[in-house]
C-alpha cells in the first residue's frame, strides 16, 4: 500500500467518509488497484492511498482495511459503519 503522509494527515482532518474503488487487472499481472478516497467538507474528493490485491474477495478487502494506517484512523474516529454498494458490470 502507498499512502502519502499528507493524505494521511488530510485524512485525520476529514474522517468521516471513506470510498473504496477498485479496478480490475489493471497490470500485467492481473492484480486489481484499490483506490482509497476521502471527500472533505467542500464534498471534494481527495486520494489517501492505493493498494494492489491479490484479488476481488472481500478478505482481499479486509488485509488493505487492517493495515496499521487504517486501524489506526477507523479506531481514532469512534464510530464505523460499512456501506457496500457494487457497480453492475456487463
């Protein structure tokens, strides 16, 4: 996973929402590239980190939730509640 600190810091600012996108076989491997976003208060969109998966099952979802910078910033904010929507694909 790659986080610049000052995403992080924005981050602490604006911890209220979190957006997970993830792309499919984005390089030759065919690792998905997880995007974390986070909206501040003018609803504008701001990248924390990116993490490619081993794959699209949630427990690949799960490792990139429990790394340390993560943890550390759901725990800090008191209450979490997930919200999982899926885009239709065709």
């Amino acid at each position: 996973m790659t986080a610049h600190p000052d995403s992080l810091a924005y981050l602490r600012a604006y911890p209220e929402l979190l957006l997970l996108d993830c792309t499919y076989k984005t390089n030759k491997y065919g690792m998905p590239l997880l995007d974390m976003i986070g909206v501040d208060a003018a609803q504008r969109f701001f990248c924390i980190a990116f993490a490619f998966l081993s794959g699209e099952a949630e427990e690949d979802y799960l490792w990139a939730l429990v790394l340390p910078a993560v943890t550390a910033l759901i725990s800090a904010s008191g209450s979490v509640s997930f919200r999982v929507t899926r885009a239709l694909t065709w």
